[in-house]
C-alpha cells in the first residue's frame, strides 16, 4: 500500500511545493519516496512506498517502461497479477521485477484501457501516456483505496489522501455546502462530492481521463454490479459456490512478502476470514481490541475462543479509556470529518498489529454482500407492517414524530421511516440532522440542501426491498464511511488492510447469484454466509450476534475527561458554527437516555476538524 500524489500545470512547479504535499502522505508509504518529472517539468509524479510485493528498488515507483512513454504511480494490490503476467510473457513481455506495477504497465502497453477489466484488487493508480498525451486516473470497483482530485488555477492535481493537495493552492480550503448537508444528514461524503469546494472523489468503478492539450477531462464508468439472474440453484449449490470463492479469496489476499494477520472481532465475518487463513497458514496471527471494565461492550472474549480454536498467535490490546486528544491526530487524518467513532480502536489496532505485521485481513464486505445490517431487518418488518396502511395516514405520523418528539428520542426515527415508497424507494429520512435541524444547529452558516436529491444518484430499482437497501449501501455507505475510515485509520499506522470478502468474483456472485431470501429476512440475516460458517466454525458459535471494533462512546462520555472534552470544544461560542442552545439541548438529551451521542460526536469531529484545516465558510 503506498501513497500517490501528481501534479499538471502550464507553469514549472516549484519543486519544494510538491516535495511538502507528498510529505503530507508519508504515513502511507514510509518505506521509500519517489519523484518524477517530465522533460518540461510540467508533470510531476510521485509515490511514498510501504513495500508488499518484490521489496527490492526494482518495484520502485513512480515506475515507467523502458521507452518512457508510459509512467505510472500506484496504490494497492493487484491479486491476479501473476495470471495477467503469465498471459503477458506468452505474448513476449519479458519482467525486470516481481511486482505488481510492473505487470500494469504492460498490461496497459498491450491492451490499452481495456487492460482494467483483468485487474481484480484494491487499487488507484494513474498512468501517463506520453504518446497520447494524457493521464489516466482508475479506481478499484468496490472503493477500497481512495482517489482525490482537484482542477484549480488551470492545474490538475490528484492524490491518495486530500491533505496532500492543498498546499499547491494558495487560500485556506471553503466548505462545499452540498457536501456538508450531506454529513449533517447521512453522517459521511457521498459519491464524488467532496467537503471542500473545488475538490473532488473519483468515483468506484470509474476512470478519468485528462487531456493535457486541451486541459479537457472526462469521466467513464468500466464496471457497475451485475443484476440478478435466478439460475435455479439450491441453497447447498450456492453454499459451495460460495465457499470455494472465499478459499480462493483469502488464499489470494494472504501473498505477501512481508507478514501478513488477520483482524479479529469475534463477529461473523473476521472469524470465518480467521478459519480461512489459519488452513493456509499455520503461523496466522490474529488482533483484536478489548475495553475491560466495560461490562457488556467489552466482547473480546469471543475473538479469544476463536483464536484459541484455530490455534492462531493471538494479539489483544486492551484500551480502557481512549485518550480524547487522539482526535486531534485522528480529525486531520481522515480529510473529511469521520463521524464513526469505531475509527478510534481502530487506529489503535492498526498500530498494534503494525508491531507485528506490514498487512491484515479484515472481515469488511459481509454487511452489505449478505444482508447483516440490523436495518434490512427493521426495514422489511417495517414494510410488512405499515405497506398496506394508506400513505396519508402513515404521513400524519411521520410528520407528528418530526415536530413533537425530541432528537434520540426512542422510535423518532423509526416513525419518521414509515412514509417510505416500499415498492420502488427506500427510507430516505436523515439519520442524524433532518434538514430543518441542520437549519438550527448550523446557526445561518449553511446554505441548507435536501440530501434525497444524492441518495437517489445511488439508488437502484431491485426485485425486493432488501436487494435495493443493499446495493445502496454497496454504493456508497460501503465506499464512503466504512472503508474511508478503515483506510485512513490503517495507512495512518503504516498497515494495509485487505477485505476477502471485497473480492471481485465474490461481489458478482453475491448480487448476481443469490437471491435476497438467502441474504436477510424478518427474522434472519447473513443465511448463506451462516450456513458456510456452521461447517467451519466452533459448534457454539453464536450466530446471532453482530460484533465489530465498536468503541463504548456513551459510557467514555461519562467519564470527567471525555465530557470535558466534548464541552471545551463544543460548548466554546467563539468561532462555533454551531448554535449553543441547540447543542446544550442535544446534550441534556444524551443525559436523559436519548440517543444522541452519534450527533454530539459528529458536531465535535466537525470542530476539531475545522480547526486542523483552517476551513473557512
């Protein structure tokens, strides 16, 4: 895993300028750092390298062929790169290295931009092609590795992290108000929008091609989920299927020339990622992260009695109380404002298995693949209950719940969810500020925007309300909040994390093969992926518990040092955005048992981050 950063413009960069943004990447790439610069030196490349494949100066990057005229920088891993290179040595290509950049230049060499559809990994890279004259920027189909970009004062910028690009402006960044409205409501940045104005993402699955004589760019889509396509396979056929895909996966993921572990939660999903690795490898470690004195939260017990039957070399960090300064640290690390406050033990993981080992495994993906969100539950029993009742009825409610009930209060938002369009929509209610809330708490700062005119951009129509609720989440919940936050807490460590169940053949078959009565139901979730799991987990496995890294933040809130914490820097009226009263309502509501903590904490991640930037309106 590494960091990319490049840079075109009409002018010569000052060679200073860069050599800061690319510092700012360091944490990505500690291994090694390196530049390129066109004969003109209006291009600039260059790459912080954390070394995984081939660790010799051979797979050093940026990395050209022979000729020059193709540059590449690269982030991430390519897991069929030796199937691609094999192909490509039949057809003559001869290899300087054993890496996996190598075998894209290549690639790209011979197939040109088709060459993306044989890539199966977690990757953004952009490649310069001389004689074309254009630069390619391509990122993976899931959203694994991030992709910034910016196009100001007739210059094109991109980088692995947005950080990195703002020193080659001037000003201090503005706030992207679409942008905002859309973390205030949703609690992340969707799509390719981005929290500062004049920035963008590049999307999943896309790539943007950048003309270096007209300073033109465009857009393009090489890959979108497979719809479903009922082959008439039982239950037993699809289990196998699936099993051999996850074999495949994790055998795939676990090749590295460095040490590799595994991150353990005790949940489904990194427990059946532990099975598969420890059959592969006899000397897997496994990580995880326990809260003593923390009663009910701390669930580390689980991930032990996994690790104990595999017989895997177990790691446990125990973090009592997390500082709260971490958040500083952490506020500047993850560009936009990260309202999870999972990214915490996280981090904290992250930096403990880096001690032991440069990659790990981790159990993201299985959510959104198989149905494991407690929410495809509620949702479909909430269609099963209010579908058949007339819609003005359901809208009186609704509406009763939005303006009388409190913010936390216990079934507000449930309530709030009943006017759904259960045929052809999902429930599109913000989960954390509503729009006339955000109205009230920014105080008049906020030009305020509807966040369902964005949640529709992501929205497919499926066969059955649970297949539409989890292909949104695949399309942006997935890419936007959960994997930013794994990326940017592990390459703060220096760790790359890999997710098995990301894998490209698995996604297929999970949305084009199995049908969503196998994924979640009223009363079930995850039914495939369990009936895997019961072959290759402990007999008293529970299968109905959900586990993750999830930090106690209602009880740390109680404790004298957090409290503190969140009043010193959101209780402070000078330079607030937001609105005083309002947040010592939010705050007496946590008080009386209402849930508003995720509120709190995202109005708190907000300010810090405000500060670390210099973000101004």
């Amino acid at each position: 895993m590494c960091g990319i950063l490049g840079h075109i413009s009409k002018h010569p960069l000052d060679a200073l300028i860069f050599q800061t943004a690319l510092s700012k990447l360091m944490h990505r790439g500690p291994d090694a750092v390196g530049i390129w610069k066109s004969d003109d030196n209006l291009i600039t490349l260059g790459h912080q390298r954390l070394s995984i494949l081939d660790l010799s100066e051979m797979a050093a990057q940026p990395m050209a062929t022979k000729d020059l005229n193709l540059v590449i920088t690269f982030n991430g891993e390519i897991y069929n790169y030796k199937e691609i290179r094999n192909e490509l040595e039949k057809k003559g290509y001869t290899f300087k290295s054993k890496s996996d950049t190598e075998v894209i230049l290549h690639a790209w060499r011979e197939w040109g931009i088709a060459a993306i559809q044989k890539f199966q990994g977690m990757f953004a890279f952009a490649i310069y092609d001389a004689i074309k004259q254009k630069l390619i920027l391509v990122r993976d189909r899931v959203g694994e590795k991030p992709l910034f970009y910016s196009l100001l004062n007739n210059s094109f910028s991109f980088s692995s992290e947005l950080k990195a690009l703002l020193p080659f402006q001037q000003h201090n960044p503005k706030v992207n108000h679409q942008a905002m409205n859309c973390l205030l409501g949703m609690g992340y940045v969707p799509r390719d929008l981005c929290i500062f104005d004049g920035y963008h993402k590049l999307n999943p699955a896309h790539y943007l091609e950048y003309d270096l004589i007209s300073g033109q760019h465009q857009i393009h889509q090489y890959w979108e989920l497979p719809q479903y396509q009922d082959r008439h396979q039982n239950e037993e056929q699809l289990a196998e299927e699936l099993d051999i895909l996850l074999a495949n996966a994790v055998k795939k993921q676990l090749e590295a020339d460095v040490p590799v572990g595994v991150l353990l939660s005790g949940g489904l999903d990194s427990s059946l990622i532990t099975a598969y690795a420890a059959s592969f490898k006899k000397d897997i470690k496994t990580f995880t992260v326990s809260f003593p004195g923390y009663g009910q939260s701390d669930e580390a017990s689980f991930a032990k009695s996994i690790a104990n039957h595999f017989g895997t070399t177990h790691i446990e960090l125990e973090t009592e109380t997390a500082n709260p300064e971490l958040l500083f640290l952490l506020s500047h690390q993850m560009d936009e404002p990260m309202t999870d406050p999972s990214m915490v033990p996280t981090f904290l993981l992250s930096k403990k298995i880096k001690e032991y080992c440069t990659v790990a495994l981790g159990g993201d993906g299985g959510d959104e693949l198989f149905g494991g969100y407690n929410r495809y539950q509620q949702w479909l029993q909430m269609q099963k209950i209010w579908g058949k009742v007339p819609f003005s009825f359901r809208k009186k409610i609704s509406s009763f719940a939005t303006t009388i009930l409190p913010d936390g209060f216990r079934g507000k938002h449930y309530l709030q969810q009943i006017v759904t369009d259960f045929k052809h929509a999902l429930p599109m209610e913000d989960a954390l500020f509503d729009i006339k809330k955000r109205r009230i708490i920014a105080n008049g700062f906020l030009q305020t925007f509807p966040t369902s005119v964005v949640k529709k951009e992501f929205m497919q129509e499926s066969a059955t309300f649970a297949e539409r609720a989890m292909r949104a989440d695949f399309h942006s919940y997935l890419p936007d909040d959960v994997l930013v936050k794994v990326d940017r807490a592990s390459m703060l460590a220096s760790l790359e994390v890999r997710a098995p169940i990301l894998d490209i053949p698995i996604v297929e078959f999970a949305f084009a093969q199995v049908p969503s009565s196998l994924k979640v139901t009223t009363k079930s979730k995850k039914i495939l992926l369990k009936k895997v799991a019961k072959n290759k987990l402990p007999k008293n496995f529970d299968f109905n518990r959900k586990q993750g890294f999830v930090p106690p933040l209602e009880l740390w809130m109680k404790e004298k040092k957090w409290e503190e914490f969140f009043k010193d820097h959101l209780f402070n009226k000078k330079n607030s955005w937001w609105n005083s009263k309002a947040i010592e309502s939010l705050w007496a509501g946590q008080q009386k048992g209402h849930f508003n903590k995720g509120r709190l904490f995202t109005l708190l991640m907000i300010e810090l981050w405000k500060k670390e930037y210099g973000v101004e309106l």
